[in-house]
C-alpha cells in the first residue's frame, strides 16, 4: 500500500515503571533517528501516553510539530482490566500525564465527542481537538447471508430464535446483563438460544452464571473462531445485543461494532451508554435501552422480536448510515486541514 514500518528496539522486561521508562527511552531514540534521517513534517502520536512523551521531546528538539491521537484513556481501560481502581494514586498519575502531553502537543484528534468534551475539560482549547470519528470500510463488508445449515445443526440452533454477541468477552461488554435478562426472555420465548462467540476474561464467570441461573443448555459458547469464519457464525445470529455497562470508558467512548453491524445489515440492541448513543439512531438504526437494567434489556429484545415488520426498514437505514456518514473517505478527511497547517509552520521554519 505504499506504507513504509519501522520497529524500535524493546528493552528487556524490568520493574512495573522502570519498564515503561526504557520503553519510552528506547522509543524517543528511534523516532529522533528516523526523524533527522526523513524529515517529516509532523509527528503523530497515538495512544497511550508513553507513545506521546517521546515524541513531544523529539518534536522539541528539532522543531517538528506534534499530535497526539486518543482513542481511549489508558487509565479508564485499566480500571475495567481491575489493574487499578478509579480515583487511585496510579489512575491519577496516569490520567495526570496524559493531560500533561495533551497540554504539550500542537493538536489533538479523538474519535468521538465524548472524548473531545473529556479532553477540552482539561484544559485544551477546543480549536486545538478534532474529532476523527471511528468509521467502517463498507466495501469491507457484505450484507448477511442465510445461516449455514451444517453449523446451525452443529451448534443445536435448528428450528431457534439466536440472540448473539461477536467479540471479546470483557466486563464492561455487559455478558453478565445478558445472561441476567436470559431466563425471563425463555419464559416468554422457550424457543431463544444465546450464541456468545469469543473468549475473554470473563469466559469462566459468563459460565459459572449460566449454571446459577438454570440456562447452560440454552447457551452456546464456540470459544474464539479463525476470522475468516466469523461471518458464518454472525449469519446464525437473529439479534445482536450490546449490553455495555456504563462507566467512563464506555461513557466516552464509541466502538465499532455497531459500526460493523450496520455495515452488514444486521440488527442489534445496545445499552444507551454515550458511546453507543453516539452512533445509534434509536429505533431507526438500532434499538437502545437503559444501561444496567435487565428488565429493559429483555424489553427491548422483546420488542424487536415482535416487530420483525420494521425489519428490512431498520436493516436499510444502518447501511445507509455507514455509506454515506461513517465511512473512512469521509472520516480521515478531518486530518488534511490540520497536517496542512503544521505542515506549512514546519516549512516556514525551515
């Protein structure tokens, strides 16, 4: 594709921050080489912060400008990952440098308003924060086709209604609400099976759940498949639920398998998290419910899988959605004015 990589060096593992202090060391020495050898106009940065230390120093010393990309804050992922805890001495220095690094580069782009607000309430001045918003490639993918007769047999989905989720099985994703809202959704439709396909931290306590709650043999965990076969096991999905809890992470934070539902036509309900309301256009795109609650979460399978007339309706207008707003073409357009103006400064300077 034209795209040259370059690798740094990793250091040998030491102590938990002496680690990430030969990391960026060793990082800042490979972009000053490379950047005195190439010369480029601007730097980009992407998250975390210890991408961003090095190069605002290196960006310093020769007189390149700087931007600093986030996609997430590194200390809001830790807390869901139980590394630290909100409020605590190590999320507080993290969440301190990386407002140090924001304060120090020339420009900031994110992916979504939630972290634009988030980062501008910090301090930054708004002119200097531009969204790039998460998009899909929609030639990437195609509209869902009929389920495999041969899987569906095999994973005892004959003859069901499939609820689904694709992905990894992380605490804030909300599996544990899924589950909890299961028994009562099998009470009004015996005929429901929920298909998780994935794996992930949660794997052994999404399991232990569904032996509490009375529902194993109605649940049908595949383990993690090849990519390539990931589209089989979407087409034996009905519904997809997004049941993310909310927290700063997904409060702030728009993901993209929304996105990709979309893009192929298929149908979901998603917690109404900011993340997510971001996105979804309430009952024209998706389904929205309150975040937290089971009883909501059930509703609202429930009422998509009474109104299946709405169907095609709602399958049309999320692919409309992702073809014409949130594609790539449009969505890396928001770089250009930006890389023009630092780039313009770098060859004034020179």
């Amino acid at each position: 594709d034209g795209l040259r990589f370059y690798r740094s060096p990793v250091p040998a593992p030491g102590p938990a921050g002496i680690n990430e202090l030969r990391l960026m060391r060793a990082t800042e020495a490979r972009l000053e080489q490379l950047a005195r050898e190439l010369r480029p106009d601007v730097l980009h940065a992407h998250s975390p912060v210890l991408n961003a230390i090095p190069a605002i120093r290196v960006g310093k010393r020769l007189g390149i400008p700087v931007v600093y990309e986030i996609r997430a804050f590194w200390e809001d992922a830790a807390v869901d990952h139980g590394t630290t805890a909100e409020g605590s001495l190590r999320y507080r220095a993290t969440r301190a440098m990386e407002t140090w690094a924001l304060k120090r580069v020339d420009h900031a782009f994110t992916i979504c308003e939630g972290l634009r607000a988030d980062i501008v309430a910090r301090g930054i001045p708004a002119a200097r924060v531009t969204v790039i918003p998460n998009a899909v490639d929609v030639e990437g993918f195609q509209l869902s086709g009929d389920a495999d007769p041969i899987l569906r047999r095999e994973l005892g989905l004959e003859g069901c209604t499939t609820i689904g989720f694709v992905g990894s099985f992380y605490a804030y994703e909300g599996l544990d609400l899924l589950l909890d809202a299961f028994p009562a959704l099998l009470a009004k439709r015996p005929d429901l099976r929920l298909l998780l396909v994935g794996g992930g931290p949660q794997d052994a306590k999404l399991k232990a759940q569904t032996e509490r709650l009375g529902v194993a043999d109605k649940v049908v965990f595949t383990g993690r498949v090849p990519h390539s076969e990931v589209s089989r096991y979407y087409d034996q999905i009905d519904l997809l639920a997004y049941p993310r809890h909310s927290m700063r992470l997904t409060e702030l934070v728009t993901p993209l398998k929304p996105l990709e539902a979309m893009a192929q036509g298929r149908l979901f309900v998603a917690s109404d998290v900011g993340g997510h309301k971001e996105l979804i256009r309430d009952g024209e795109t998706g389904k929205l419910f309150k975040a937290g609650s089971a009883e909501a979460l059930a509703a609202a399978i429930d009422a998509m899988l009474a109104d299946r007339g709405r169907w095609p309706t709602m399958r049309a207008a999320g692919r409309h959605f992702v073809e014409e707003v949130r594609n790539w073409t449009n969505s890396v357009a928001h770089y250009r004015a930006v890389y023009e103006a630092l780039a313009g400064r770098t060859r004034r300077a020179a």
